[in-house]
C-alpha cells in the first residue's frame, strides 16, 4: 500500500485505505479474572469519510447483547503516529485470542470520540482488526502506513482557521 515515495493523491489514498478497511473489526473474548466476569465482543467499523482531511470512522461494539455506537474524529494534520500493536487487553481485562490494531496518535487531544450524550477529547485512537485471518500482520501495517501517508498529505495542506476565530469541534449529529 503506502511506500517511502508514495505518489498516490490524497482522493487515491483514501480510496484505497477505504477499500482496506473492510477487513477491519475483531471478535474476542473479554474476561476479568478477579471478579469472574467473561463475555464476548464483537466490534466493525463504517461509513469512513473524509472531509477536508479531517476523517471520520463509525464504530459498532456489541457485548453481552449490550449495543454501542461510537463516532471517532481524527484531523490528520495533526496525525502523529499509525502504528502496528496486538492488544492483550488491560491490567484488569483480558482479550482471547489477542486483537491485532492499528494506533492513532496526535500530537495534540485534537481527535476526539462521540456518541449520544458525551463527547471524549483524545490523542490516542484504536482501530482493531482480527475479523479475517487473511488480512493479518503485514496488510495491517501497510495500512497503518496508507494512514500515515494521508496524515502527511494533510499536513502540507493544513487548513488555515481565521485568525482570531477558535476552530469549532465536528458536530456528533
């Protein structure tokens, strides 16, 4: 996908990562060893746009028949890092088998995640994976670095804010 000298255009990079994202989504197991609890988790993404690069993702989790909806919103003029991890869960909770993810970092809490009610500011940002066993490691990673092409591409075009007008944050609706 993206390559140290990639010519894509930004409309053709997106394309492309929009392509590749069908693979994304994961299903696993959570479990909390001290208190007992274990239950399943299924999570897809969507309906990824890109607007004056600033990109937005649905996400869909669904556990313990318990549906959940979110909005993530990343500026990738501000897009850090993509980077390639297996999540193993937490100190507390436990992920079977492990999800492999893509990491989303920004320089500053520009991105952000909504759903009804509640809004997150955020520098940090998961897209998790596992869904199909054939889109494994290496795809993941040359789309982390699609990602990071587009975030660069971004970035030599930042938008410009009028001076003195504080930007606004992406309406949840």
């Amino acid at each position: 996908m993206a390559k140290r000298g990639d010519s894509r255009t930004l409309n053709e990079t997106f394309l492309s990562i929009k392509r590749q994202m069908k693979f994304s989504g994961s299903t696993h197991d959570v479990s909390r060893a001290d208190k007992g609890y274990n239950w399943h988790r299924t999570t897809s993404y969507s309906n990824l746009q890109l607007n004056n690069c600033q990109l937005t993702i649905d996400k869909a989790s669904v556990s313990n028949g318990r549906h959940r909806e979110v909005v993530y919103t990343i500026p990738l003029w501000d897009l850090n890092s993509v980077t390639y991890q297996v999540d193993e869960g937490s100190k507390q909770f436990k992920y079977t088998p492990t999800v492999p993810a893509l990491f989303f970092r920004n320089r500053t809490k520009s991105m952000h995640w909504g759903r009804p009610r509640s809004y997150v500011a955020t520098d940090l940002i998961e897209i998790e994976f596992g869904r199909d066993p054939g889109f494994g490691k290496e795809k993941i990673i040359q789309l982390g670095d699609a990602f990071q092409h587009l975030g660069n591409l971004c970035a030599s075009q930042k938008p410009q804010m009028p001076a003195g007008k504080p930007s606004k944050p992406f309406p949840l609706n």
